[in-house]
C-alpha cells in the first residue's frame, strides 16, 4: 500500500508541474524569432547621440527576468526599462541624488511583425527630474 501511495503523488505532482509549466508558458509574452513577430532590442553597440543601453525588467506591468533581446507578437506593449546610462553629457554638474519622476523608465510601443525596435535612454540635460528619456531611437523593417 505504500508504494501506491507514493506513486500516486508521484503522478499527481507531475500532472501539477505540466499544468503549472503550460500556464507559465501561455503567460509569456515572448515568441520564438520569426516573421510574425516584432524584435526589441535595448542594447546598442555604441553610446551614440546622448542614447544609452537599457534592459527591459517588466512588460505590461508584470515583472520578468532582466533581457535586452527578445522578440513579442504585434501589438501594444508597456515596458519598464532599467537604462545603462555612463557619463551623460550635460549631467556631469549634478551632484548628489536625483529625484525622478515616476513614469521616467516606462515606455507604451505599438509594434508590428517583422520590425526590430531599438528601445534606448537618451539624456535630455540637467532637469533633475527627468534627466533621460526613454524612447525608440530606430525602427527597422526585416526586408532591409
């Protein structure tokens, strides 16, 4: 009677992982690379034009494993960016802490498949409160 016992939570605890694993991955927001699917990208090769790098932390209001890479299907997004920002020109006069404003790392983009977006903090001067911004910088269809 006891090894029925086990292997009946044994089969009941791997129905609850499938079940957990398949809930997970229908929570997802990110897809496999392909032509119906619209790439982000918060990383850039070089510090240009006041834009900096960032990663994404949260997508829709829900928190996710920090990425700079991914790939989502069409549609309205909202990302929470966390930006990599060296030596911001026009901010190397402010010291001490910066007060910032609640919204500065999110972002609201409608994407469309086969586009890459590249999602960057650009420093905007020495407003305290809003000392980058975060937008797209490019856009990039897949046929180019």
């Amino acid at each position: 009677m006891h090894k029925k016992t086990n292997d009946i939570i044994r089969i009941c605890a791997a129905a609850g992982l499938m079940l957990l694993t398949s809930l997970v991955a229908a929570a997802s927001p990110f897809v496999k690379p392909g032509p119906d699917a619209a790439a982000i990208f918060g990383v850039i090769g070089q510090q240009q034009n006041d834009v900096h790098p960032v990663t994404v932390v949260a997508i829709n209001g829900r928190e996710i494993v920090p990425r700079d890479t991914f790939w989502v299907e069409p549609g309205h997004y909202t990302f929470k960016v966390k930006p990599a920002i060296v030596n911001p020109r026009g901010l190397k006069a402010m010291r001490g802490r910066t007060r910032q404003a609640a919204d500065l790392n999110t972002i609201d983009v409608e994407v469309e498949a086969g586009k890459t977006y590249y999602l960057g903090a650009r420093t905007a001067g020495g407003d305290r409160s809003r000392p980058y911004s975060v937008e797209v910088y490019r856009i990039v269809d897949a046929d180019h």
